[in-house]
C-alpha cells in the first residue's frame, strides 16, 4: 500500500423481518472505529423457537461485538502487524466460545429454549487484513474490480453432498433438506468455526447475510448488485428488497463493508462529511414497520 494512501472503512447493515415470519430471528450488529482503520460485521441467524432464535443470534453478536471492540486498547496498537493477525484471531476464537457458552447458559435456565441456537458470519477489517469467520450457513463474500468470490462454505448437509458429488450446486437450491445445518452455535459445549484472513490491495465491497437472502438470489445475481448498485452501501436496502419481492419466506438480513484506498487529501475531505450511517447503530433501528404491523 501506498504511503500516500489512507483506508476508509464505512459499513452498513440491516435485518428484515420478511413476508411470512411473526418474529424476526436473525441479529445484526457492526462497528466502524472513529479514528482508526477498524472495523467489523456480524450477521446470526438463530433458530428455535419461543422467542429462542432472536435471544441465540442477539447474544451471539452482542457477545463476539464487545469483545472485538474491546481489543483495540494500547496494547494492541504496540504490536507488530503479525502480532495484532495473531490477537484478532484469538478475540474472534475467544469471543465465539465465549458466545456459545452465554447461549448454553441461557437455555439452562429456561427449558423453552432448549431448542435454540444460531448460525453466525462475521468479518472483522484491521487496516489491509480482513478476518472472516463462520458457523452454519450465513455467507460472506467479496467484491472488487477482479471479481466476486464467495469467502465462506456453507456448514450443511447439502454442502457436504455437493463436496461428495452426490449433488450439484443447482439440486442444493431447491432440496428439502437445504436449511439443516451441520454447525452452529449453543448446540455443544465444542465449536468448530472456520477461520481464514485475507489481504486486501485495493477497493473492496465485503457482504454478509443470513440465507434469507441467499434463498433467493445466487451469486450470479448477488455479483451483479454489487457491481451495478451504488451507492454500495444502499445494496442493502437492495437485497433486502429484492428477497422480499420473490417470496421473502425467511428473516433477510445484509451487511456491507466498504473499503476504500484514497489519498490523504481525499482521507480528510470524507472526515469532514456527515458519516453515511452511525457505527454499531441499534438492531431495532433496522426492522421494517412489517414486524411493527405483525405484532398489533
């Protein structure tokens, strides 16, 4: 990177009730750091019932959340760039295990959850390395001018038959059995997330969602948005819409992570302007009046 060059990191989320649900199941919460080039998302999808899968996916990201942003401290600003990879990972296994025992707890305490848990995606940005972690079926994928890649595979028995051949990608969209996941969080005391990181070189749309959204649209049609829309932070909204208009059967929920290389002139010119949304906003800022009108 450039010396001339700063990174600007501006997110965007939103979770959506859907057409069908009576309640809203999946969380999200991200954070963009005032000062420094940091930030993160994180999209969980929770399943269970009795108001189960909302409390699964609303502790899973408010747990991993607090402990991410708790790293950033002048410890972690004295180390070395490999040092601050290797503390990243860690907060990210940390904050996992730590969430998954909280959910564990919970549904000790009151047998109507037994039931739960929740799926989880999350990426987290430190200056050029972005972390990507995930449990279940919630994606996250990448953008930019050499191509759309998907980050993420699916936990889940279909994903597992399209590994062995016993079934193509395009069988996989409409099985039956396409939602049973193999991983997810407050199932056991012992979690298996995946874990990879990647450098970033130059501008770079990442996107998370739970599959309410990749239901409905392939990477093929989730590529396209992200290369037409902008501005790219309002994909959101689009995605959002577009699940909804085919069928919306689940809770629909994206974010969106745009970095950006600009020059120090350009740097201070985007300090100076209103943000495009508030860092970390609240997750009942994100709901549609939809789930206002279902619970009348």
């Amino acid at each position: 990177m450039s010396e001339e060059q700063a990174i600007r990191i501006a997110i965007n989320g939103r979770t959506d009730i859907g057409q069908v649900r009576s309640e809203n199941e999946d969380s999200i919460r991200w954070f963009t750091h005032t000062s420094l080039p940091f930030g993160y998302v994180i999209v969980a999808d929770g399943m269970g019932g009795y108001s189960g899968g909302s409390m699964a996916s609303r502790i899973a990201v408010d747990t991993i959340g607090q402990h991410l942003e708790e790293l950033i401290n002048p410890t972690f600003l004295a180390c070395t760039p490999q040092q601050q990879e290797l503390m990243i990972n860690a907060a990210i296994i940390e904050g996992t295990q730590l969430a998954n025992s909280n959910i564990l707890l919970a549904k000790q305490e009151n047998e109507q959850l037994a039931q739960m848990g929740t799926t989880i995606a999350l990426a987290a940005i430190w200056r050029d390395q972005v972390t990507v972690c995930h449990l279940g079926d919630s994606r996250a994928y990448l953008w930019d001018k050499q191509g759309f890649v998907q980050l993420t595979k699916d936990h889940s028995l279909v994903q597992e038959m399209i590994d062995n051949g016993s079934l193509s990608e395009e069988q996989a969209r409409s099985s039956n059995i396409r939602n049973q996941i193999t991983r997810a969080m407050g199932v056991s005391q012992n979690i298996e997330p995946s874990i990879n990181s990647f450098q970033l070189s130059q501008n770079t749309l990442l996107m998370l969602c739970s599959d309410g959204l990749t239901e409905y649209l392939d990477n093929g049609q989730l590529d396209y948005v992200l290369s037409t829309h902008r501005p790219a932070l309002e994909c959101c909204y689009r995605f959002i819409d577009d699940a909804n208009l085919l069928g919306g059967k689940d809770n629909i929920s994206v974010g969106i992570i745009e970095y950006t290389l600009e020059s120090q002139n350009e740097h201070t010119e985007q300090q100076n302007q209103q943000p495009f949304c508030p860092p970390g906003a609240p997750q009942e800022e994100d709901i549609t009046v939809r789930q206002e009108a279902t619970a009348r």
